[in-house]
C-alpha cells in the first residue's frame, strides 16, 4: 500500500517599507513592452522637492542627501534638523581656507619650504572637515530600521571598512586594508619601475646624452611599456576591492533583515488527506498519510 505523503511549508510575509518614515518615496512595478521584463519605474526628483524637503515640507533618501551635502556643505545637517552644526562646519572649513591662503601668500613671498608645509595641512584640514561634514549627515540620518543598506555603501565608500563596522563584521577590516596595502605597493612598485625605465629609454634614445650606447633603446621602451601595463592593472585591482569593499557592505546590510534565528523545525505527523482532484485519482475517498511541516 503507497502512504502518500503531503509537505507543508509555512514562509513568513513582509511587507517592506522603502523609504523612511513618512517618505513619498513609492516603487510600482510595471512590464517593459519591448522586453516583457518587469521593471521599476521611478518618479522622477526635481530639484523644487530637494528643497522642500531642506525646509521640512518633505523627505529625501538617504543618498539624495549624501549627494545634496556635497554640493551644498551643512545640507545634510539642515534636514536632520541639527541646526547648531550648520555653523560649525562653515567656521571650520572657512577657517581652515582662509588661513591656507595667508600662508600661501607667506610661502610665495618668503619660499621657505615650512609656509608652504604649513598651508598643505591646512588646506588638508579644510578638507577633512568637509568631509566630516558629509559623514556626519549620513550617519544621522533618521530610518526606521536599525541597519540601512544604503548608509552601509555610503561608509565604506567614504572610508573602506567603515561600512564592515556598521554591519558588525569587523573581522573583515584587516582584510580590506590588508587588500589596500597590497595593491598600493604594487601600484608603487610598477611606477618607480615605470618612471625608471621611461627615463633610461629617452636616455638611450639621444645620441647626445651620456647613456646612448650603453642600453638598447627597444628593450628599455620594451620594459617602460610593460611596468606601465603592469601599473594600469594594479591600479584596476585597486578599484576593484574599493568596489568590492561598498558591494560587501550593502550586501550584508540586506542580510540583517533576514530572520536567521534558531526557530527551524521539521515535524511529521499522521493525517488525513483529501484528493485533491478525485476525478483523476480511482481513489476518491479520503487516505491515511503523514503530514511533513517544515518552519522556517
């Protein structure tokens, strides 16, 4: 006698919100006609409601602030509604401009190597507190969840690792830099070899110079050319694990939202089965199986 057996498995539903709270942010899928794929189609954002939202009257997503505070400095504290910051970042970066330019003036009247030391670091300043600015915005934007992809891209795009930080995956910090480090070596090596060689080729290529006869002038253009390459793919690697660096962030942001917890069960138990289509079946009456329920 054949038991059938029926398996029943039970997925939770939610339903997701996609923007922050009180967001006019909306995605409707609808079907491309030429493609028949199902797309998502945006609305667009003019640059009117960008404003409206700076003055409270609407919201913004996260990266359309990132971006806004990059043009506008203190934007991003406008919306978050952090007032008291708006003046502090003006004054520190104004600050810091302004006493780099007095000792760019000092520097090209005097010459002397520690004026324009001097108006290297605060210029260097000026920017640090721009940026800070910018990281400020992001890390207090208001969300309803405790983690925020986007916010996630947006460290690590800022400061590799940072985004491994915010997610909790701080084992994966060394290997990011470890991966930085590395390729900036060889990004430095293949230029000093590359910088080396290119010199030694327009050497060897003037019968005036000293070192003409002494090499072949192919074989060095052989090796400038190739400590080039060599250097354009180490610089590829490069943007490559920055790249990989914000991907694996962002990824593992959505990953906080699934319900990984220990609350996975499998249960069988007796029970009766109905057919479910009887006119197919010489059986139309109801059987005894087993009932197999699977939560996950």
């Amino acid at each position: 006698m054949l038991i059938p057996c029926l398996a029943i498995a039970q997925f939770p539903v939610q339903i997701k919100q996609l923007g922050p709270p009180g967001s006019n942010q909306n995605q409707n899928q609808q079907t491309d006609d030429t493609t028949g794929v199902a797309g998502v189609k945006r609305e667009p954002y003019p640059l009117r409601r960008y404003f409206k939202s700076l003055a409270g009257k609407d919201s913004m997503n996260i990266t359309r602030m990132w971006a806004g505070s990059f043009i506008i400095p203190g934007s991003a504290q406008l919306y978050n509604k952090e007032y008291w910051k708006i003046p502090v970042v003006y004054a520190s970066v104004g600050g810091f401009l302004f006493a780099g330019y007095r000792s760019n003036i000092a520097w090209q009247s005097t010459g002397l190597q520690r004026d324009r030391n001097t108006r290297d670091l605060l210029y260097l300043g000026a920017a640090l507190s721009y940026w800070g600015s910018v990281l400020d915005g992001v890390k207090n934007f208001r969300y309803h969840k405790d983690v925020l992809p986007a916010r996630a891209s947006l460290y690590s795009a800022m400061l590799p690792g940072l985004g491994q930080y915010y997610n909790g995956d701080y084992w994966k910090i060394p290997i990011i830099y470890g991966g930085i480090i590395t390729v900036g070596y060889f990004i430095s090596s293949n230029n000093s070899q590359f910088q080396r060689y290119k010199y030694l080729y327009y050497e060897t290529s003037n019968p005036d110079s000293p070192l003409a006869g002494k090499f072949n002038a192919q074989t060095m253009k052989y090796y400038k050319d190739t400590y080039r390459r060599f250097r354009d793919y180490s610089i590829l690697a490069g943007v490559f694990v920055y790249a990989l660096n914000i991907i694996d962030a962002n990824v593992f942001a959505h990953f906080q939202d699934f319900d990984v917890s220990e609350d996975l069960s499998a249960s069988l138990f007796p029970g009766i089965i109905m057919p479910v289509a009887p006119q197919f079946t010489n059986n139309s009456g109801p059987m005894v199986g087993f009932n197999l329920k699977l939560n996950f």
